[in-house]
C-alpha cells in the first residue's frame, strides 16, 4: 500500500467522523408541538377584552363624524399631514410625555391608559357637554401600532399591523413561525404605565388562551430561545470537530513514523 493511499485514507476517515457530529439529533414531538393538552372537539370561551391600551409616544388618528360636518371641520384639518415627494403622511396625534393629547376645541385631554374606545367615548362625550357637537361620534385608531419578534424564528424583525386584535400566535405567524430548533417556552417583554414586565408563556399548553398576554399590545417584544437540543448539539459539535482534527493530526504523524 503506497503513502498517498495511506494519506487518503486517513483524511476520509477523519471527515467522516466530524461530518457525523454535524447531524441533527433526533427531536421529540412534545418539545415542538403547539397546543399539545386538547383531544377531540374543545370548546374554550373567547376572551373578549383584546384592546390595547394607548401608551405614551403613540401616534392616534382620531375621527369625529356628525350631522353637521362643518362642525367636525377643525379635526380634519389636524388630521392633514405633510406632503413630501408626492407622499402624504397622516399628522395624527401624538401622545405626549404625560399620556395626554392636544385637540382642536377640546384642548388638552389624557389618553394614556384607556382604550381607542374609551378615549373616543370621552372626546364625543366632551363635545356634547359643551354643546358643539351634540351627535358627535368619535373613532380612535393607533396608527402605528408595532411589535418585533427576535431569537429563533424564520425572519426575525419589527412588523406594524393595522387594527388591533393580534394574538402571539398570529404574531409569531407574521415572523414566520418559530423555527425546528426555538424554544415552545417564548419570552414576552411589555412595557406598560411606566414598568416593564416580562412574562414567559408556554405555546404548548391551552393555558396560554387565558393568559393576559394572548393578545398583543404595541411595542411588544417577543423573544425566542434556542432549545437545549441546539445549545448542547451545537457544543458537541465543536467538541468532536476538535476531537477529529486532533484525530487526524495523531494519524498523520503515525503515518509519518511508519515512512
């Protein structure tokens, strides 16, 4: 047997083996499933308080409709934005550093801490008790309500939606779905009236419908971990790729002695 098929053969051997510590492990249905404690037909009550609450640095677009539109005429002004390169930008409303809004006629008004509802059911009841507009009726929206989504998912990342119903699920869904390797256990950081929770919330249990984090709020932040599967795989990985090419260094020499 000549020294080049010797040499061969001893680097084919040395690949296979860290090629081999390279494939993924097996995976276990009940670490990836969602959902996994229903059976059959399950029915579950729909929460129906799903509406955000308006937060500081929100921006609102705020409608006010009446028999009589010349009187809603000053909040359509408000509404109008700037028109650059042929592209108009609502205005809005911002919420200010006190949770507060500035309207045409109204003044000053808080708006942190209710929702669109509310805050609309306020401003129209303002409206007829100072007897400008008696029919008044008001819809509020958030105009740049936003969530991000980061870890282990398809395509991580910041994504704005218009409305206001979103459920984590559909959340998840818009980053793509968590990828083979994320954690079924995710992490999602609130920020609300000054404090900041973070809670964890196991998408494998029906639980999670109750829970006060089901529906989405702005500016959530949703985090995904890598499992332990990858965490350990991917050491072990390093671990044998070092302890092949230490392999293949030990059977060179060998190889180098027996010249």
């Amino acid at each position: 047997m000549n020294i080049h098929h010797l040499i061969s053969k001893a680097a084919l051997c040395s690949a296979v083996l860290a090629a081999s510590s390279l494939l993924p492990s097996c995976v276990n249905p009940k670490e990836v499933l969602y959902i996994q404690d229903v059976s059959g037909q399950t029915k579950e009550k729909i929460k129906g308080n799903y509406q955000p609450l308006i937060q500081k640095d929100d921006q609102l677009s705020i409608t006010v409709s009446s028999k009589q539109p010349e009187l809603t005429a000053p909040f359509a002004v408000s509404e109008i934005g700037s028109t650059t390169n042929n592209t108009t930008t609502s205005k809005g409303y911002l919420v200010d550093a006190n949770g507060c809004i500035v309207l045409p006629v109204i003044g000053k008004i808080k708006a942190a801490g209710k929702t669109c509802s509310q805050l609309g059911d306020d401003i129209a009841a303002t409206l007829r008790n100072r007897d400008y507009i008696r029919d008044a009726s008001v819809n509020v929206q958030i105009t740049n309500f936003k969530f991000s989504v980061l870890g282990e998912v398809n395509s991580p990342g910041t994504y704005k939606i218009e409305g206001q119903r979103l459920t984590i699920l559909e959340a998840i869904s818009r980053a793509g779905d968590l990828n083979i390797d994320g954690n079924r256990d995710v992490t999602l950081i609130r920020e609300t009236n000054g404090t900041r929770q973070i809670a964890n919330i196991d998408l494998r249990s029906k639980d999670l419908f109750y829970s006060p984090y089901y529906y989405i709020q702005q500016n959530d932040t949703i985090y995904v971990t890598p499992s332990d599967r990858k965490v350990n795989t991917r050491s072990d990985a390093v671990q044998w790729y070092g302890w092949g090419l230490s392999g293949l260094g030990v059977t060179m020499a060998i190889i180098a002695l027996c010249l």
